[in-house]
C-alpha cells in the first residue's frame, strides 16, 4: 500500500497527501517583478497539490537572473504575492515562496539596477542567456567582498519577512541548480580564500548562515531548503569535495531543525541513502523526469516523506484528482513554459472541464 495519499505534518504546515508541487519559473511576472494577473489562478487551480512551492523569487535586485521573474522585496511585490496567497488558502492549498538568488547567473540587461551580477568568485559560467536583445553570453561576475556576502544574507532575512507578510506558508531557500548558494559549493565557482571558501566547512558556509538569518527571522519550521547534489546546471563542477559540502550542510541545517531539506535528485542512489540517514526531519525528494509509475518508489522506500512533481503540475492542475482516479494526463508544452499569457499556464483542462466540453 503506497503512502502517497497518508497525510504528513511539515512544520506548521498539515498536509493531506505526499505529493507536492515542484517550483518553476514561469516568467509572466510584470517588468518590475510584481507577480502577473494570472498567477493566483494559475497557482490556486493547483491547490490541490497540498504544498506548492513558488516558481523562484528573488530576494533584491541582485538577486535576479532572467527577465520575468518576481521579487519579494517591495511593497508591490508583497501585495502580488499576498494576492496569490490568499487565493491559494481560499482554495485549501499552502504556499511557500522560493528565493532565488542566481548569482552570476545573470545579465546585467535583465536587472533593474544593470550591474555587473554578484558571485562568490570573478568567474563566467560559461553559458548564454536569453536578454530582451535576444542570446547573449553572460559577463564575468564581480566577486563578492565580505560586506556584499553579509548584505545579501540580510537581503534573504529581509525577503523572508517579506514572505511571510505576504501570506507565504513558508519560504524555501534555493541552494541548487548552479544558482548562488551552489555556487558557493562548488570548487569551479568558488576560488575564495576567505571563511567562505577551500574547506568543505567554508563552502558550505554561506548557505547555512542563510539558512540561519531566515529561520531565526521567520522561524526554522517554516524554513525549507532544496538542493542538487552533483548537478552540473549553469557550468558548476562540484569537485571531489562535493559530497562532504552537502554533509557539512546537511548537518547544520539539522541542527537548526529545518522543517524540510528538498532534494532534486539525478541518479547518486548511494549519496541519496546518504542524505536520508542524515536527515532527521521531512525529506522531499524529486527525481527529475521520472516516469509515472516510478513516482512512489522513494516514499514507499522510506527515502523520501513527500515527491513533488515538476512538469506533470504545470500541466495538469487536477493531477492529484487524475493519480486517484487513473484517468491519462495532459502533456506539458515546452514551448509555453517561459513567458506568454494563458496559453500553457492557467488553460490547461482539468478532467471536469474535458467532460463538459465532450
Ligand atoms: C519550466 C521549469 C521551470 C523551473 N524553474 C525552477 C525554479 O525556479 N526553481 C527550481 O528550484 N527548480 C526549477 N525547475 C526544476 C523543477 O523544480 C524540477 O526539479 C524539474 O522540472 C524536474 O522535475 P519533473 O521531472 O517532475 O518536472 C524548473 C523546471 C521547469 C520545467
């Protein structure tokens, strides 16, 4: 008997099944990073996911990357996303705002203030970016001084009050995918020979001191983390001393007692058992681009105690109700994932709504 529909309490939060929604960019926020008109529809159609977990949120100006996206650091931004939140409760969800600081992910054309992107090191990643100007390659960073690494862990404290006022659930920090915090992690973006870099316990600083301002700020059991141990996203190389990072962090972020470590998983089952063994409290685990009939392995092998889902959520807002029933599943559209109005983002069917079109 899976335990995919058994109800599990996640810091303050109580949630009727396993299944959670994944975060994801969705870039429809206005120019200004207000979030856009249709957003609490889009994220209240979903409500039945229980947890929704934000499309990534930066916490300043600094801290944006793509165009598009939302910020949780004005007064604008707290009421666009108090409108989200609102709707979301009304419809029995719980919402928890990622923040996403890219780092040197970013171009100086995709922010309001256009400097040069902030780094733990001066070094590219190596990609391009898509600018209103079309594909442009990314600048080198600036790296950071000791006074820019103690302003943007404030930035976080500050964006998670933000969050918090704006009727969030929660906050999750975003440790993964070659963002900031990563990039602290990993020995190919982290040069410093500061408290902040070499040793396994000086990379993994910066995320935990994050991790610390925010619990203290909105409390530890609304505090979530995610992370990818090993991912190469946006040109990092973690280096052999990647799983002792993660080990480093782990451990501290138990002490604090976060409400949830989220791990986006890519195939280390070894370093995955690993993580489990030591994590003490609510561990989600999403394997990407798993297939559907291997979506309650890791919960009904007790390395996982929730499995959200990616792209299945963005294309179908009735997912829970469609798993219960059997019934098939829309296919998500790659071409409408970034940007754009309704289309592929609040007009796909729900079941109910295919019946009565028939
Ligand atoms: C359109 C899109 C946007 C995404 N944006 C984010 C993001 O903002 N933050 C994040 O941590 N992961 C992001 N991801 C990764 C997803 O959260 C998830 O890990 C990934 O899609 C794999 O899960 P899936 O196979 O269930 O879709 C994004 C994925 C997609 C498809």
């Amino acid at each position: 008997m899976t335990k995919l529909w058994s109800p599990i309490q996640v810091g303050r939060m109580t949630l009727s099944h396993r299944l959670a929604m994944s975060p994801m960019t969705r870039s429809r926020a206005l120019p200004d990073g207000t979030p856009g008109a249709l957003s609490p529809l889009y994220y209240a159609q979903r409500a039945s996911l229980g947890l929704l977990i934000s499309e990534g949120t930066q916490p300043s100006a600094d801290g944006q990357g793509y165009l598009l996206t939302p910020g949780i650091y004005t007064e604008s931004h707290i009421a666009g996303f108090k409108r989200i939140t609102d709707r979301v409760h009304d419809a029995g969800g719980h919402l928890v705002i990622q923040l996403m600081h890219v780092g040197r992910v970013s171009h100086p054309d995709n922010t309001p203030h256009h400097r040069q992107a902030l780094a733990p090191s001066a070094i590219a990643p190596g990609i391009g970016m898509f600018t209103a100007s079309g594909m442009q390659d990314i600048p080198v960073p600036r790296a950071m001084t000791s006074e820019d690494v103690l302003a943007t862990i404030e930035q976080f404290r500050v964006a998670a009050a933000a969050a918090i006022q704006a009727g969030a659930d929660g906050v999750e920090i975003h440790g993964a995918n070659g963002y900031l915090i990563h990039q602290f992690f990993a020995e190919n973006a982290n040069v410093r020979r500061d408290s902040y870099g070499g040793s396994p316990e000086n990379r993994a600083r910066f995320g935990i001191e994050v991790a610390q301002a925010v619990a203290k700020e909105i409390g530890a059991d609304r505090t979530g983390f995610r992370i990818s141990p090993g991912s190469p996203a946006a040109g990092l190389n973690e280096g052999p001393n990647g799983p002792e990072v993660y080990r480093v962090l782990i451990r501290e972020l138990a002490r604090l007692n976060l409400a949830y470590l989220h791990v986006l998983h890519r195939g280390n089952e070894e370093f995955l058992q690993e993580i489990r063994s030591l994590w003490p409290n609510v561990l989600l685990v999403n394997r990407a681009g798993r297939p559907l009939e291997k979506l309650t392995m890791d919960l009904d092998a007790g390395i996982a105690d929730i499995v959200p889902v990616g792209t299945w959520a963005l294309a179908n807002p009735d997912l829970v109700r469609r798993l219960k029933e059997g019934a098939p599943l829309n296919a998500p559209d790659p071409e409408t994932f970034y940007g754009g109005g309704a289309r592929g983002y609040t007009d796909y069917p729900t079941l109910a709504e295919l019946a009565s079109k028939r």
